[in-house]
C-alpha cells in the first residue's frame, strides 16, 4: 500500500504555498492575531481573485475544476500559513457545497459564481438554544403559505452571520414525529430579510457568533435547497460531510508544533534549558500529528470517492481537537511569560495566548468531544445510540 500525491497534487501544493508565502504576511498576521478562524475582508478579495473560493467546483460555476484532494491540501496549507479563513468555512463548505451537491441549476448559476467571487457569503444556521449537540430537536419552523414559506424561531452560536449575506437555515417543514430527523428542511435565507434580529455575542477566542430571530420571514420557495422534508439526510450525507478530514486542524496543530521546535532550538543556542518532560511531551505530540494527518487523507480519499466518512471522521475530530489543546497547552509551559503576551505578531508571543483561548471552539464547535466519543461508540463498536 502506498499513500501519495499525483503530480499535479504536488505541484498545486507548492502553488498554495508560494500563494501563502506571498500573501499571509506579518503584517496580516499582527491583525488576525495568526487564529485562521477570523476574517480579513483584503485577504478575502485575494482569495477570490486567485480562484481559490470554491477553486473543487467547475468552471461554469466560477471554479478551477480541480479534485477534493487538491481542496484538501489547499486547507491544510492555509492552515499551516495561519491564514484567516473564518467566511470560508461557511461560504465554500456549507451554503455553496450544499447548493452544490443537492441544490437547483438555479441555485448553482445563481448563487456559486457569486461565492466564488468573494461577494455572496454564508453562514449555517442550525443550532438553536434547545438543540446543540441534538441537533435534530430543533423547533424553528417553515409554515408553507401561498408558494412561500414563513420561517419562525431562533439559532444561536452562528459564526459570520454578522456580516454574511445568507444562513443556510435548517427548519422543520413538518410537525415533530417519533423520529426527529424526518420533516426537515434547508432554506437559503437572505440575512437582511425584514424579521430578522442578529444579536453578535464575542467569544472568548475574538470573533464573534450571533444569536438570530426569526419573526415569520418570508422565503420563496425557490430558495429551499434539496428535497422538502429531507433536509436532515442531505446534512449528513454531503453537508457535514464535506470537510470532516479535519485536515485544518492538523495544518494548525503542525503549524504550532514545528514553531515550537523552533522557538526551543533558538532558545537552546541561546543557552536556556528546557526540560526534557517538555521535550518528550511535544516530541509525542508531534507523534500525534503524524498520525492525524494520516487519518486525515484518508478520509479525504473516501471523500474523494463519494463514501462517508464514518467514525474515522469522530475519531480524528476527538484526538486532534483535545491534542490541540494539549499543545497549545505545553506550549505555554515551554514559552514561559512570553505565551501570556498578547501581541499577535508571526512569533508564538501572542499567537499562543489566543491560541489557547480558541482551541475551546475546536472542541465544541462540529460536534463536542462526548459526542465524537458517542458516535465512535456506535459506530466502530456497535454500542447503543445514547442520543
Ligand atoms: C465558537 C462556536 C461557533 C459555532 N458556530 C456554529 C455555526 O456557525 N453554526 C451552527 O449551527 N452552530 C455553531 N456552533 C454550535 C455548535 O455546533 C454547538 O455548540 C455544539 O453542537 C454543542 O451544542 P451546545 O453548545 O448546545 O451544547 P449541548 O448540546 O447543550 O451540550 C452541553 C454539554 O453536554 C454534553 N452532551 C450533550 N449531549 C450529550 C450526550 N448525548 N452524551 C454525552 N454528553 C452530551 C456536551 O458534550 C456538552 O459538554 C458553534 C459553537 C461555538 C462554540
């Protein structure tokens, strides 16, 4: 068995690369504080005009054509650049695969090219104050009257809706059954639609997500996506689906890791000792990382053949997000004050700080450590459903 990149999978990655080199600048850096989950309205257009927004879809809809792996090394290489990608996540991944994948020929001309050229953004908006980690108990409702729908409820925890022109809103179409996954649906929701209310809340890590209300907002019926009543199947099987490789959160976890050999070789030439404990921790962890971006591009190449994920995508999801702390963890440790600095400049003075603040989205955000734990559970050991 052999695992390797084509060619031109090579060669695409040394093009991202140099794009990063180039692009992700200190100065850029300084602004986002490095945590590649902000967004930089500059480096947004730059994107846009390079053709990486959408760059997996095809030409006709503003994109290169190009395969999921090349997408793939295209996140994992912003990632390691600490790149901001926070309006991507929810443009490209979740409203304009959806459309993608299951939405009109409407939707598609309508809708990608305009995504693909950084000027129609998106946000999913599926938890609610009742319905996390259980999604499926959501209550926001889609009454069908007249050949449109009303939509009435609320989402919290929406990251971008401050500034996104559209939510990809889940909402029920028909009442709740025995089976809360049935009668649910997915709307494209224009943000500015009058019955809207968006209240920002601030994270701890310094972006903000957004609390919504919806008071019986009007949406045409041209603006459901995929098939009424059936919105849950095409969640998990493409939406969620999509980018589970977790292949940005290891580009991150090397990214801190390799900085933080770094910073211990400068230090060390400088005559400081570091523990051995420290040493031996982060040498693990680098073990770790190895082993998550195996478990990475392996789920991207049952992607890339249209299987589901399974529990691989739980598994790799628990172990680097709780990695992810940890490191962020013992880099703290090995910097001493200095990671309690808050400069946010390409040295790890400052970057860490926030770092260490933002792997607690990590960890909830895309389903929390017991969830994963749940679904590994079930699925790779076959235990009841607890939820
Ligand atoms: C920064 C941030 C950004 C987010 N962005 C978005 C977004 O853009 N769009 C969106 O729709 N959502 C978003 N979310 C929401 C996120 O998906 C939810 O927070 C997550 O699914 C958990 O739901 P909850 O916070 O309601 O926690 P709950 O589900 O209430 O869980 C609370 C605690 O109970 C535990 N728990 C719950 N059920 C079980 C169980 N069956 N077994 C064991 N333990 C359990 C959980 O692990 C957790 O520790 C975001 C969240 C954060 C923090």
């Amino acid at each position: 068995m052999e695992i390797t990149f084509t060619p031109q999978e090579n060669a695409f990655r040394q093009e991202v690369r140099k794009f990063a080199r180039q692009e992700v600048t200190d100065e850029l850096l300084h602004k986002t504080g490095g945590l590649t989950e902000t967004h930089d309205e500059t480096f947004y257009r730059t994107l846009a005009e390079a053709g990486y927004i959408g760059l997996q879809w095809p030409k006709e809809y503003g994109g290169q054509g190009r395969s999921h792996m090349e997408f793939v090394i295209f996140l994992e290489e912003m990632a390691y650049a600490l790149a901001p990608l926070g309006r991507y996540g929810g443009s490209v991944i979740f409203v304009g695969e959806s459309i993608h994948a299951y939405g009109t020929d409407w939707q598609r001309q309508h809708f990608l090219p305009g995504i693909a050229r950084g000027e129609i953004t998106g946000s999913l908006c599926m938890t609610e104050p009742d319905a996390g980690s259980d999604a499926a108990a959501l209550s926001t409702r889609a009454e069908e009257r007249d050949g449109d729908f009303y939509l009435s409820g609320q989402k919290v925890f929406i990251s971008g809706a401050e500034t996104s022109s559209y939510g990809m809103v889940i909402a029920r179409t028909a009442p709740q059954t025995a089976k809360k996954s049935e009668g649910i649906s997915i709307f494209l929701v224009d943000l500015k639609s009058p019955g809207i209310k968006i209240l920002p809340l601030q994270t701890i890590a310094g972006w903000k997500v957004n609390h919504l209300f919806f008071d019986q907002v009007k949406v045409a019926a041209n603006m459901l996506v995929g098939k009424k009543n059936e919105g849950w199947k095409h969640l998990v099987k493409e939406t969620l689906n999509f980018e589970r490789s977790g292949v940005a959160r290891m580009g991150v976890a090397a990214r801190l890791c390799d900085d933080l050999f770094a910073h211990i070789r400068v230090a060390q030439q400088a005559g400081e000792e570091i523990s051995q404990s420290l040493l031996h921790q982060l040498a693990e962890l680098k073990t770790d990382i190895e082993s998550w971006r195996l478990m990475s591009y392996r789920i991207a190449w049952l992607q890339s053949r249209g299987e589901m994920a399974g529990p691989q995508a739980s598994m790799v999801k628990l172990s680097s997000s709780e990695g992810l702390l940890r490191l962020a963890d013992l880099g703290m440790d090995i910097i001493g004050h200095l990671g309690r600095v808050q400069s946010g400049t390409r040295s790890l003075a400052g970057r860490l700080e926030w770092m260490y603040r933002a792997v607690q989205f990590h960890i909830t955000a895309g389903g929390t450590a017991e969830i994963q734990r749940n679904v590994i559970a079930r699925l790779a050991l076959g235990l009841p459903r607890s939820l």
